[in-house]
C-alpha cells in the first residue's frame, strides 16, 4: 500500500506516518519548504516539498498513490491574519479531496478535531450526532475545521471514499509547536498556571490517536465521522496529573469565568495587537473553556475496535520529551 500522508512533520501526522511504516506501507510525505523535518528523521519515506493551497502540485504529488491521510492543518486559538487558516484548513481540504478525485484514489482519511462536536456547559458527554452548526463555532480554528468536515463529509456522500475522524487532545511526544495543549504542559512545568479555571478536555494518547487513524482506513465506513478519545477531565485533574509527574505543585486558586475573560481581553489586545506576539489567554479560548469537552468514543470503539486508555503515560512522554528538548529551563525542576 502506498500511503500518501500530509502534516507528517507536525505532531499527529508524524505519528500517523510511523505507525504507517511499522505496517510496511510505502510512504509519501508532503513537506512544506519551511517545515521542520525534525519529526520525520529517520523514516524512510519519498518526500514531495509542496503546499496544500498549490492544486496542480498537490494533484501530481498524489499520483501514483492509493490511500491518503489528510492531516495537515493549522491548529491555533489566535492568528493575526485569519485568511491563512482558511486557506489552509478550508481551501486545502478541498484541494487533497479534488486530488484523490483526480487520481482516483481507494480511500482518503481526513482529520477532523473534536472541536467541531455539539458541546454543553453542562459537561455531558458529545458524540458524533450532537446537534451542532456552524453557529456554535467559536473562534476561527473551529470554524474552519467545521467547513472543511463539511467538505469531506459531503464528497464521501458523492462518491469518493472518506473516512472523518475526530481525535480529542492529543497529547505525547513529538509537539513541535507546540500545540494549545502542549502549551498547557509546558506552561505548567515552567510554574505559569498559578491558578485553573473550571473547564474540561478529553485526553488522547498521540499514538493511540495514530493507531486510530489506520483503524480508520482499514474499517471505517465512507461520509462517517469517528471520536478518537481518551479520558474526559477537568483542567484541575489534568493539573493534578501533571504535578504528580513532575513534583511540581498544582494550582489550588480557581479563577471565575468573568475574571478569566477580562484577563483575555487584556492579553490578546495588548500582547496580541500592541506587542503583535501570540497571547496566552485569548478571547475565544476563554470562551470556549466554558463549555466541558467531554464526549464519548463509542462509535470508534464499535466500528473500529478503539481502546480507551489512560493518558498518565502520554502525559510523562510529553513532560519528559519538552524537558529534553528545550522548551523549558531550570525552573522545570521542584523546589
């Protein structure tokens, strides 16, 4: 099987790409001039520098190739410019869809993001027939992984073979940015969380979340959407992991909602606007922490044979590879 995988060179695809070559399949990894290549050292892959938003490139890069894993995408809670992630989560999704269709590929998986779920404040659990629209979007990340489902979901529903998975918060190894959550570990081990606000997430180990992905492939049903979830947990919980791991203590102090978002206000005008860097706190990721993103996976677990496994170990990884690799200093290491 030839695989054609792009975003390998970020955290989840990276993974994608490994558990791919420890199958045997045969790789084909679409790069970007400006990526780090850092995540994929090592592999034994063809790669094909390109972009997503280049149609005629991308067209010929899948020629040749019979499954495709689309999970490039541009993953932030803040962005100056919002066209970019448009074009990039939005018009990028249609250009690999019009590739497969052109090359007339046996099956495409897209990656999705729990964040297109219907969620409630009251923390029950969401699952891939919660109601939701595209008015229940907050933020531009949502928005435009919710128009790109759209997209997939409707080309599997005309003919082409997609399979839409929806992984929670991946955590581990490998998170070069790092993404929104790896911020929350490395915030942690530098002492920055001071106090948490009341808010939930879902857990995934990144390289369950991986082996998802090719369970996907290989039994998914075509214009369905599959949860690949872990622990549902509170931000306090997550924490109280966290400084079980390192020693390190845990924030007792809860802020209220009010707080929290007039502390969005601030930093995404001033860091954001003024000083023109990325703000921890923003608007949209306040306002989103207001609702618990719990869901259940047990579609996946049914259809694809999904396991549910602890996140302790994936939490120790990425503690451990953030430590060795830089992203914190001194500070990481309890009084």
């Amino acid at each position: 099987m030839k695989a054609f995988v792009t975003g390998a060179t970020g955290f989840v695809g990276s993974h994608v790409a490994r558990v791919l070559a420890e199958q045997g399949a045969d790789l084909r990894l679409l790069v970007r001039s400006t990526s780090d290549p850092k995540n994929i050292q090592g592999l034994k892959a063809d790669r094909v520098v390109g972009d997503l938003r280049d149609s005629a490139a991308l067209e010929k890069a899948v020629a040749g190739c019979d499954v495709i894993f689309h999970v490039a995408a541009d993953y932030r809670l803040w962005i100056r410019d919002p066209d970019q992630m448009y074009r990039s989560n939005v018009e990028g999704t249609r250009a690999v869809l019009n590739a497969a269709r052109a090359n007339g590929i046996r099956r495409l998986v897209y990656t999705s993001s729990v964040a297109t779920m219907g969620f409630t404040s009251t923390g029950a659990l969401a699952n891939e027939y919660s109601p939701v629209s595209l008015a229940d979007m907050i933020g531009h990340y949502k928005r435009s992984k919710f128009m790109a489902e759209e997209l997939a979901i409707r080309a599997g529903r005309d003919g082409l073979d997609v399979i839409v998975v929806n992984p929670t918060t991946p955590v581990g190894e490998q998170d070069v940015k790092p993404t929104p959550t790896g911020r929350i570990v490395v915030d942690f081990l530098k002492r920055k969380f001071p106090a948490y606000v009341d808010t939930g997430l879902n857990l995934v180990d990144v390289r369950e979340c991986a082996r998802g992905h090719v369970a996907a492939m290989e039994k998914g049903k075509s214009a369905e959407r599959y949860i690949l979830g872990g622990e549902n947990l509170t931000l306090k919980q997550i924490l109280d992991k966290l400084a079980a791991i390192t020693g390190l203590p845990s924030p007792k102090v809860r802020v209220p909602y009010a707080v929290a978002l007039a502390t969005g206000v601030v930093d995404e005008v001033v860091t954001g606007h003024i000083f023109r860097r990325e703000p921890r706190a923003t608007i949209d990721a306040v306002r989103m922490g207001r609702k618990k993103m719990f869901v259940s996976s047990a579609k996946a677990e049914r259809e694809l044979g999904w396991k549910i496994v602890p996140v302790d170990d994936a939490l120790r990884r990425a503690t451990e590879w953030f430590q060795q690799n830089g992203y914190v200093g001194p500070t990481a290491r309890p009084a």
